[in-house]
C-alpha cells in the first residue's frame, strides 16, 4: 500500500510533488523520511518467505543496497532488544565510512526519535532498546573467530580480500537468536559470490541501478551512454555476475581492450551469415534457431572494425533471409558470406528470393568453429581488431568459446561468434586464413 502511495506521488509533476510535501510541516516530513517501507522499493525489502537465513542482494551501484541493509539492521535493532549484530566490511575504514558514517549508513537513516550511540573508537553502536552492533574487518577474519551474534550485515562481499575464511569465522559464531544475515554487495565472480548462488537455501536479490526511482534520470542515461553493454557496465550498473571461461579464444579483458567510440573511414564493408540448423533442405517453412548476422569493416588503417550485432532468433528461413538482406543495404555490404553447411543450396535460394542481387558468397566450414576461430582471435591479441561499442550477446558467444574447441556460453551454439569469424576472415585472412601483421 505505501509503495503505491508512493508510485502515486512520484508519477505527479514536480510542482505538485514540491506542494505535496510543503505542506506536511517539517514534523510529518521528518516522519515521512525515517519511513522506510514508503520509500522502499520491492526486491529491497526482505524475502517474503519466513524461513531464510542468508539473503544476498547483487545488484548494480546505486540500486539501494547500503540503504536496504541498512534499513534492516535498523528494524531489528528497534524490535529486539537482545539483538547483538555484527557489521562486516571489506575493511574497517569502508565498514565506519559505508556503513555507519555513509549517506545511506545506519547514522543517515536513523532519525533523531531513535537516537543510537555511535562510539567510533570501540567500533561499536548501542540502541535505546539494548541491541548492540560492532564492526568487524574481512581482512582480519581472526577477528570474527570469538563473538557470538545474532545477526550480521556483510557489506561488498565480492570485495573481500579473504572472502570465505571470513564467512566462515562469521557463520560459526551465529549461535544467538535467529542466525540471519544480509549480504549486499556488486556482483564479481569470486568464490562466496559464486558459493553463495549455488546455494538454494539463500535467498537472492537482482538489480540494476536504474532500478532506483530516486536516482537523476539524467545520471543513469549519461552512465549507459558511457558503460551500456560493457563488461564494467554490465557489472556495476546491470548488476550481472559475468564469469571468465577458462582456456577462452577471447577472454573478457581483450575484448574490452578493442572497444572504441569512433570508427575511421572505411575501405570494405563485409557481413558474415551463420545461418541456423534449421536452414537444411528439409526445414520447410518451420521456425529456427538463430540466424548470426554480424557487420564488419575494413578501416582505412587496416584494422578490422565489428560494426553491429544484427542476428535475429526464432524466424523461418524466409524471415532470417529478409533479415539479413536488410542489413546488407542498409551498410551498402560489399560481400555477403553465408556459411553453406547447413544445406548450401537452400542457404542461397533463400538468400536470393528476398535480394537476387544481393553480393553473395557461399563458404564450407572445413574444420571446427573453435579452430576456425583460433587465426581471427590472434587478430584481437596484436591489436588488429576494434569494437565499435558494445555487443553483450555477441560478446558472450565469443568469451564462451575455447582454445581446447569447447563452449561454454549462452546458447546451445556460437551462432552470432561465428558470423563474426567468417566476416573478419573475409575482411582480413584472406584465403590462407593467417593472421597479417600490419606495416609499421
């Protein structure tokens, strides 16, 4: 009910909001700020289920998780005076600075009716109802091998210099009360993280930062512009937990090291086509998997530049042709590859039924996708090959792909990644399919 209030109050003009609030008085305002489940949104507040023990919130910056941990610690220490709750951060300067002393810290959020007693040189906080908090240090996991606690409030996780011995120290003193602990933190691929979200008994909250309602729409439209689709961008504003693949053609770090913003005049303009499975002779006129459509282009500085991810999924074979005949003139391509081993000479008819024009050259994979692969990745390594932005799709079809010739990305096939190998082939290998080193 008081979310709706508020949906309702934030969907008038700002004037009326201005009216609305001025003419509360600064008693019912000062109320109306301390009142957590009017501001709150949803995925912040605790999981519905009664039963949890461990509830972690990843989520991208400025989603609300400091505030949401906050909140909790607030409520529990208000309700229970018995409360004995430990405050763990990535250090004790980020625990007292985020956490207590923060814009969203337990200081900020408490209002002056419920006054608490800060004492920063014991690290410890006392509330009027006898609950009692103390910081602790991830880095010092000795430390947390003695208290016993209540509850506990694990801040930036995936920060932690010694994550699991940490977790450990804490786990095992969780013998008072309820034994319930908040973890909130920016996803990153390390072993908590990853252990946590193996385990089905913790409860888990995903978020972007343009979740958050009360963030300037102005600041999140100039953060997508600048991070959008990128490995960081995906991390701290999309709040995805992106895993590096062992052993992959194109690890995360050299994708990220070939992403400009501008693109020189170009020489040549190639689109490669990994048609479906569905594409055989016998597909009739049934839906397929997807069709990988990626542009690419040769610059004037002989690099190779990956202009755009326009595959498309779920279309019949004469939707995925339209498809990509569309992208074909819209970037006036002056080769069109199609990948022919999925019933070559249906891949063409279809292609020419929509474009008899169209610039087309069938190609008959000899060898594996990953070996095929293999000379187009050492393009990246010398630096020969730039992303003009950010392509996540596609992108994770690359960094799936292996040197050993697995995958380990979405889907069931490197279909958008392939697309890619046979246009900066065309573009750049030539038919002995070896990498050139540029001149100096």
């Amino acid at each position: 009910m008081l979310n709706r209030r508020l949906a309702r109050l934030l969907a008038q003009s700002p004037a009326r909001r201005r009216a609305f609030l001025a003419s509360l008085g600064p008693r019912k305002l000062q109320y109306l700020a301390s009142l957590w489940p009017f501001w709150a949104g949803d995925p912040q507040q605790p999981p519905d289920k009664l039963d949890w023990r461990i509830w972690m919130i990843l989520a991208g910056r400025g989603f609300g998780k400091t505030r949401a941990g906050a909140e909790w610690v607030r409520r529990i220490a208000r309700d229970d005076g018995s409360a004995r709750i430990a405050l763990v951060g990535a250090s004790y300067e980020e625990a007292r600075a985020v956490m207590v002393e923060g814009e969203s810290g337990l200081l900020a959020v408490t209002p002056p009716h419920e006054e608490i007693l800060w004492e920063p040189s014991l690290r410890r906080i006392a509330w009027p109802s006898g609950a009692r908090a103390r910081l602790f240090s991830a880095a010092d996991a000795e430390g947390l091998r003695g208290p016993e606690h209540s509850h506990a409030w694990c801040d930036e996780i995936g920060k932690w210099r010694e994550g699991e011995k940490a977790w450990n120290m804490l786990t095992m003193g969780l013998r008072r009360g309820g034994g319930r602990v908040v973890a909130t933190t920016t996803p990153r691929p390390v072993p908590l993280v990853r252990r946590l979200l193996a385990d089905p008994s913790v409860a888990v909250t995903t978020g972007r930062t343009a979740d958050n309602p009360h963030l300037p729409r102005n600041f999140i439209a100039a953060m997508t512009r600048a991070y959008g689709g990128t490995r960081l961008g995906r991390q701290e504003l999309d709040g995805e937990l992106i895993e590096d693949v062992e052993g992959s053609l194109w690890p995360r770090t050299l994708i990220e090291k070939c992403r400009v913003g501008r693109v020189p005049e170009l020489t040549r303009v190639v689109i490669g086509i990994d048609p479906p499975a569905g594409a055989g002779p016998n597909s009739g006129s049934r839906r397929s998997d997807a069709c990988g459509i990626v542009v690419a282009g040769l610059g004037a500085d002989e690099r190779g530049y990956v202009l755009a991810d326009a595959s498309v999924e779920g279309l019949r074979p004469e939707g995925w042709a339209r498809a990509a005949a569309r992208v074909a003139e819209r970037w006036q391509a002056d080769r069109v590859i199609a990948e022919a081993n999925q019933g070559g000479a249906m891949v063409e008819s279809v292609l020419r039924a929509v474009q008899k024009r169209l610039p087309l050259r069938l190609v008959h994979a000899t060898r594996g996708k990953s070996a095929r692969a293999e000379p187009v990745a050492a393009l990246y390594e010398m630096g020969d090959v730039r992303h003009a932005g950010a392509f996540p799709a596609l992108e994770d079809e690359m960094a799936g792909m292996t040197i050993a010739g697995g995958y380990q990305g979405p889907g069931r096939s490197p279909d958008r990644a392939d697309a890619l190998v046979w246009a900066l082939t065309e573009l750049m290998l030539g038919s002995g399919g070896r990498p050139r080193v540029r001149g100096i």
